[in-house]
C-alpha cells in the first residue's frame, strides 16, 4: 500500500508493541485514513520493555498524535501518562494513547470495542444480562469491566488459577458494585449456573493458533439455543470451543470483532472523525486470509 499524501503536514501515529510485525493494525488504520482523505500516516514501533519510557517520551518529542499499546506494554505504561481515562484506570490497563497537545491521556479502547462488536455483531446488550467470563487474565479483566460498566446484572467467572478469579471478582464487585462470583474451573463448573448465563466469554488462549486443538473443558451439554457465546480469539475464526457451542444451539461470535471496534474507538479517539467500519473490516477479513492463520 502506497502513501501518496505524506508530505510536511502528515500527523503521524502508530503501534508500540514488541513483536508488532505480525499486526493487523498498520493496515487496518492506514485504509482508513485513506477512505477518509486525511493526511494521517500509521507506523509500526518495536518498542523493547527497557525503552518503553523512552518511547513514550518520543511521542511528544515527535509531536506523534497518538499510539496504539500492545503486548507486552499495556500496564507498565500507565504510571508514564498525564492522565487515566476511568475505564482504563478500573481495568488496569492502557492500548491507545491521545497526544492532546503535549499531554498524554490514555484509553482502554479493547473493552469499548467488545461491547460495540456484541451491539453491532449480535445485536446484544448488556445491561440486566447475566454473564459467564473463562480466564481472569488481561484480556478478561477489560471485558468484565466494560460489561460492568454497560450494566451487567452478574459476572461469573471461572479461571484455572481460582487465586486470580477471586481477586477480579473481588475489584468488580468494589468498583462497579456488580454482583461478581467465583465458579469452578473446567469439569466441575455447575450445568445449572451455565444454563442460565446470558453471554459465555471465552478469554483465555486456549485454541489459539497454531494450538488449534486445544480447548477449555466445559460442561458444553448445559448450552441452549438463545444464549451468545463468544471466543475472543480470531485465529483460528471458529475455535473448538466455537464449534461446541454452536453444536448445542448457541449463537456464537469471534474476537475479530472485538479487533476491529477497538481500533474503529481509537481512530474516532485520534483523529475526531467517524471511522469507516466497512473499510476496515474487509480490510481485517482481508489481512487474515492473506496470513493463512
Ligand atoms: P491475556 O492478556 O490474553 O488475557 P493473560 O493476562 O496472560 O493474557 O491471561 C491468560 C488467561 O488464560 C488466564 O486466565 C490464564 O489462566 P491462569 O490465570 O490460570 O494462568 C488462562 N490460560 C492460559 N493458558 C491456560 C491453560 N493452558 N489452561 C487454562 N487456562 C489458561
């Protein structure tokens, strides 16, 4: 892809990550930027840990409007921001810095965009919704707290380290007052407490690519038709876990949607324009069958 446009006055943005070179990112943001006739320009950083804070420093040293954070930067680089926005502050964990006139202020755009692909992908809302989260990782902990925020009835959650779950469920309860429950891993996870979930959110690794087999044990027998079961993992697009959920009837949905609305939030976060969704989707969809993952 081509940029015909930069020129003296191109704003520059980018990924600050380490790998990043396997993200769809660079692609996704610079279409739309294009689609939208800005002069806007999106680069790949490979940020080493021991840079970070030298990096963050750069990007109002380099008057960069902003940057997308990933793994593995997402909380260490928290203390080195002027401002928190409050969700992100809650879940503990930054992926889009806004360059607001030399001040730093960072978003959690990945939560966000998992409430607005369950809107926008499964016409779901959240609110009075009760709700199944496997894993209490990073991944988990931006999900539980935006559906919080969205005004979930009751989040359960079940991780293999029961330690985490508690401490999660513990946070959720005293900062948004939703009611939040610890429940046994795998097996021993109630029929009865699963049967009646709303939404199941698959947030652990497990069936990610190239381990495409594996999949967490559960009692998939207890899944209904009317239920929304999601996978935040993309590769592969339907994971075993997907597959047995459709089996029994649920609806399921993927994390490529998840993806995208996280950087649909942060382009509309930089930029004050409307992002081109349908642009950037064909352009993920695109990406991902070119990746053969
Ligand atoms: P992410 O940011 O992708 O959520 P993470 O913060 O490392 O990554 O969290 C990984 C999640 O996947 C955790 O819930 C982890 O469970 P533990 O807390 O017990 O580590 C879960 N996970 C990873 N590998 C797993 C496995 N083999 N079996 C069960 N759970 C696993």
């Amino acid at each position: 892809m081509g940029f015909p446009n930069l020129d003296g006055k191109t704003r520059v943005c980018g990924l600050f990550g380490f790998p990043v070179e396997h993200s769809f990112s660079p692609a996704m943001h610079n279409a739309a930027f294009q689609n939208r006739g800005l002069n806007w320009a999106y680069l790949p950083f490979a940020v080493q840990p021991e840079h970070l804070a030298k990096a963050v420093q750069g990007i109002t040293a380099l008057n960069l409007a902003g940057v997308n954070i990933t793994v593995p930067h997402k909380q260490r680089v928290i203390p080195l921001l002027d401002e928190i926005d409050q969700a992100a502050a809650q879940i503990g964990a930054v992926n889009t810095i806004v360059n607001n006139q030399g001040k730093l202020v960072g978003y959690n755009t990945d939560g966000a965009g998992f409430i607005k692909s369950l809107a926008e992908e499964a016409n779901f809302e959240p609110r009075g919704k009760r709700v199944l989260l496997l894993g209490a990782g990073g991944a988990a902990r931006a999900v539980a707290f935006s559906l919080a925020m969205a005004g979930c009835q009751a989040i359960y959650i079940t991780n293999r380290t029961t330690e985490t779950a508690k401490a999660l469920a513990r946070e959720l309860s005293q900062k948004c007052g939703v009611a939040a429950e610890v429940l046994p891993w795998g097996l021993e996870l109630p029929a009865a407490a699963v049967a009646r979930v709303d939404l199941v959110v698959q947030t652990t690794s497990l069936g990610m690519w190239p381990n495409t087999q594996a999949c967490p044990e559960f009692p998939f027998g207890a899944l209904h038709p009317g239920q929304l079961v999601c996978d935040l993992i993309y590769t592969p697009r339907q994971t075993a876990f997907l597959q047995q959920a459709s089996a029994r009837g649920a609806t399921i949905l993927n994390g490529l949607g998840m993806l995208l609305y996280q950087g649909v939030l942060a382009f509309e976060l930089w930029t004050g324009h409307t992002a081109p969704v349908e642009v950037m989707k064909e352009i993920l969809e695109r990406q991902l069958n070119d990746s053969k993952l």
